[in-house]
C-alpha cells in the first residue's frame, strides 16, 4: 500500500512540472511577435545612424547622402523586395544590369542588427568572392530576395549596404567555416556591405 506521504510528494512534483510547462509556453514568441521585435530594432538602427529614409530611388552614381552627410536608404515599399532597405555607395561600372541566371561574383560582410558578425566571405572563412546564380523566384537556398536585390541594382565595381528583414533573408548559408545558420529560420534580421566584383 502506498503510503500518504508518497501520494503527495508525487502530487507536488507532478504539479510542479506542469506550471513550469505552462509557464515555458508563455515564453513562446509568434510570428507578430518576432515582427514586432524586428521593427523595433530596425527603428533603432535607423535613428542611431541618423539614417534618412525615402520613397524614390536617388538618381546618383556615388554614395546617396543627404544635405548633413548622413546615409540616405531607399525602402522598397511593394514587389517581392517589399520591406528591403537599400543605400547605394558606389553604383559601378558599365550598363551591364545584372539578370536572372547569371553568376555574381560578391564580396560581404553580414551583420546581425546588434553588430554581430554573422557573415563574412571577405577572409579565410570563405571563398573570396563568392558566386551564385541569381534566380527569377522568391527565395534562394543560400542567397534570399534581400541580398539578390540588392546585387541587382549594381553594376560590376559597384557597393551598397542594405538592412534586409529575416522573411526577406538568407535561407542557409555556409560561408563560416562550415557552420549552416538561416536567417529566416531563425527571424534573424541582417545588416550587408556587398561589393559586386563580376557576373558571367
């Protein structure tokens, strides 16, 4: 026979182990809840920069800056780029305008929204540059709508940074030493300096 004590030491320790659980679901953050830390931070970026943000594109070859010299970034607000926002630091060479299923040749360094390098394919981590083929869908195994819009607007010599939201992100990459990480997996939002250096 089961003694009383028993009974109710069971009793509190399964009572124990289901408020932690209900509390751990608490902890459970949704989509809306990802997209609304990711805003915030984004905000923050912009204001301690001093970024402007604008609607229209700048029709500049060189660096887009504003009358106190401050970065200018265009925000996509429609299209399959919807939410990128794009500063131009040198435009590049030539009329060549990238296209779909031609191989770029990068350079980058990615950058979550706290500074943390992320990615880096400008060192002995990576293939230096790095290629890809540039593809008509709406994602890329390794190189997301964000970054691929970003190389499109660059002709061969070209440079911009971007702030690209994680549903716009990479889905995986293996640019550090083997290491696989997906921003969109991981509602990562991320921050590039990409060189276009040549397409084939």
């Amino acid at each position: 026979m089961v003694s009383t004590n028993l009974l109710k030491k069971a009793f509190v320790s399964l009572s124990t182990v289901f408020m932690a659980s209900l509390m751990g679901c608490g902890d459970t953050m949704t989509y809306s809840d990802y997209q609304e830390e990711e805003d915030e931070a984004i905000e923050k970026f912009i204001s301690d920069r001093h970024i402007s943000v604008v609607g229209g594109m700048p029709d500049s070859d060189g660096e887009w800056l504003n009358e106190e010299g401050k970065e200018i970034y265009y925000l996509y607000a429609s299209g399959k780029a919807k939410g990128l926002y794009y500063h131009q630091v040198k435009k590049g060479e030539g009329d060549i305008i990238p296209q779909n299923d031609w191989t770029a040749y990068v350079r980058y360094v990615g950058y979550s929204m706290n500074g943390n390098m992320i990615y880096n394919c400008t060192s002995q981590y990576a293939p230096d540059p790095q290629c890809f083929k540039l593809s008509s869908g709406t994602s890329d195994a390794t190189f997301g709508v964000g970054f691929q819009q970003a190389v499109r607007n660059l002709r061969i010599g070209g440079k911009c940074k971007v702030i690209i939201p994680f549903d716009l992100g990479n889905s995986d990459n293996v640019t550090i030493k083997g290491y696989t990480t997906s921003d969109v997996g991981e509602y990562r939002t991320m921050y590039y300096e990409i060189e276009l250096v040549g397409l084939e």
